[in-house]
C-alpha cells in the first residue's frame, strides 16, 4: 500500500476517534505534538508524525474545522515503521 491511499484510510480513522472523545469535546484539550503540530490520540507515546515525545495537552479552538483540513494527521513516522 502506498502512503496516499494509507494515509486517507488513516485520516478517517483517526479523525473519527477525536470527533467522537467525549474528553475532547469537554475540555476542549487535544494531545498535540509540540515539535509538528500532529493529533496524537490518548495512548501514543510518541508521535505518529515525527517520532518525538514531545506530546502537549493543548486548546483547540474549532476542532471540526481543523480536523476537516486533516493537515495535523500526516502519521509519516507511523508509516515508515509499517514497512
């Protein structure tokens, strides 16, 4: 599998999982990467982007707006690691 076709599959996945967190949508509070900018779900460690540690809890404004551009989930990193 090629990393476009992945990466959509992996888009709606993701995007999914963070539209329907209860946490999120209550606090507001999104793990973000502090070094790329990518979503991170709840139990990643590093980021599925750029492989740091750097995971931050951080506001997120307008979450569907943001998660409708999907520019934060690129999971580089996560996919390398496949192959």
């Amino acid at each position: 599998m090629d990393y476009e076709q992945w990466i959509r599959r992996e888009r709606r996945i993701r995007t999914k999982i963070l539209r329907d967190s209860r946490e999120l949508r209550g606090s507001g509070l999104c793990r973000i990467c502090g070094d790329c900018h990518e979503f991170c779900l709840c139990h990643e460690e590093i980021c599925p982007n750029c492989g740091g540690a750097n995971i931050l809890l951080q506001r997120v404004e307008n979450l569907v707006t943001e998660l409708a551009g999907a520019e934060r989930i690129r999971g580089k990193h996560r996919f390398d690691q496949l192959g």
